[in-house]
C-alpha cells in the first residue's frame, strides 16, 4: 500500500471524525488515566494522561521536545505551558496545524511551540535535534514503524528519552474470526496500518532492536479501561445500527468503542506506556 493511499485514508479518518473528538474528547486525541484510588471526570484523567508524558520524561524548561503525530495541538500546548519546554509538534494533516496554532495562542506558548507538515518516518530534523520525543496513540498510524523509530533514534539526543503512549494486541490465533474481521475493519478504515506490530510482550524488542536501551513497558489498561467504557456507553445505539447494517468499516469508532471494548476485557487489547533511552 502506497504511502499516498495511506495518507488519504488518514485524513479521511481524522475528517470524518473531528466532531467526535471535539464533543466527547475536547479536540484531544487519546484516553484518559484514572486513578485506582480516586474518582476523577474524564476531563481530569485527560491531563492526568498528560502529566504522566510531562513524569515520563522527566521534561523541563531547558528540553527541546518533539511531539510526533500533533494533532490538533491538545497535549503540546499543555506540556509547553506547563514545562516551560519548546516541542515541535508535526503531523500530516494541514488542518490540524492551523488549529494547534491557534489552540497556541490561547495557551500564551506561541513562543514555545511549533507546528509543521511532516511525516515522522522522514523527517527533515537534523540528527541529535531532540532531548526527548513522545508519542500518544499516534505511532500505530506508521505504515513501517521500524523506519519511524529509527528516524526518532537518529534526531534523539544521546542519552535523550522517548515515550511511546501505545495499544498492543494478542497473537492472531488468540482473536475469533469475528474478532479479527473488526479488527482488520478498524486499522483499514482509520489508517492503523502499524497496529499488528504491536504485539503484547513483543513490541519492545522491536524497540531494542532500533538501538534503544533500558526498554520499559508499563500496563496501564486498567487505568484507560473507565475512558473505554464511556466511550462504549456513547457507542452502544449508533453501533446498534451500524452492525445491523453491516457497515463497521465506514464507522470505526462507534465500532471500535464497543468490539474494542469486548476484546480489552478478554485481554487482547492493551494500553501501554514504553519508554527507553538512546
């Protein structure tokens, strides 16, 4: 599949599920974390998912960031006016740069961000460019992740950390032929064409392969697993119809709040945080 197609596919998804995001998430693009000993709204588990990226990597005001698959913006502004660090934040899709800057500007952080048109597995950084570089929900929409963790292994800085915000599945033979027919469904119709690279327990030997060390992986799908079931519950009657008329693959997200869902709770879907180091 050519790059072209990809990117096409891709921003059809992120077109046709813009209102979405912006009336359930607030424009942000990845679930929340909550606390095993605290209640909190999903509003607050949104920045708590963006704090642990800010703990992760330990950022401060002295760090150049790279945010790879911005979106609109949401997690950039917020780590730049919480750290005071500057991060690039680049993405393929021209919309969403406009709306990252103006999203900029209401956050007072035009100083500390930028914004450009730029695949993350071709990037026209400099090598060593970076002190730390994250990812949120984003890295599966890589049609080759290993090029794409290699581009971030030449720009990071020696020394330099990432932090990899990332699903994982089971094997194949572990998913029903049902399962695996949604599955396929959602990474065609939402451009996850790198999601089969992350298998649960495998994807940080990808990971080490690239060159990285002291390669983590923490799962914290207990912690996503209240923002999967408001979505499902959002989910549950537009998906009563898109199954009726057996057209899961031109709604993705109704049908992956509610399947994905099913397939969480039998364990083959989860939610990881991986970093490592150059």
């Amino acid at each position: 599949m050519s790059k072209e197609n990809h990117f096409e596919r891709l921003a059809e998804y992120f077109r046709k599920s813009d209102k979405g995001y912006t009336w359930i998430l607030g424009g942000a693009k990845h679930f929340g974390f909550h606390p095993t000993d605290k209640k909190v709204s999903e509003k607050e588990a949104l920045l708590l998912m963006q704090d642990l990226i800010g703990e992760k990597l330990s950022l401060s005001k002295s760090m150049k960031v790279l945010d790879a698959g911005c979106g609109e913006g949401v997690v950039s502004n917020y780590l730049a006016k919480k750290f005071g660090c500057k991060i690039e934040g680049i993405t393929v899709l021209p919309f969403e740069i406009e709306k990252a800057r103006l999203m900029a500007e209401r956050y007072d952080v035009l100083d500390l961000v930028n914004y450009s048109l730029m695949d993350y597995s071709d990037m026209k950084f400099s090598d060593d460019a970076f002190d730390a570089i994250y990812t949120i929900e984003a890295l599966s929409h890589s049609i080759d992740v290993r090029k794409t963790l290699s581009e971030f292994f030449r720009v990071l800085k020696k020394r330099g950390k990432i932090a990899l915000f990332e699903y994982t599945i089971s094997e194949d033979e572990y998913f029903s032929d049902h399962e695996m027919d949604i599955l396929n469904k959602v990474i065609l119709s939402s451009a996850m064409d790198g999601l089969k690279d992350f298998r649960h327990d495998r994807f940080q030997g990808i990971v080490e392969d690239i060159g990285f060390r002291d390669v983590k992986a923490e799962d914290i799908t207990q912690n996503v697993e209240p923002s999967l079931r408001r979505l499902r519950r959002f989910a549950l009657i537009p998906y009563f119809f898109v199954k009726m008329l057996g057209s899961q693959e031109n709604h993705p997200n109704p049908t992956a709040a509610v399947e994905f869902y099913k397939m969480g709770k039998k364990g083959l879907l989860r939610y990881n945080i991986f970093t490592a180091e150059k």
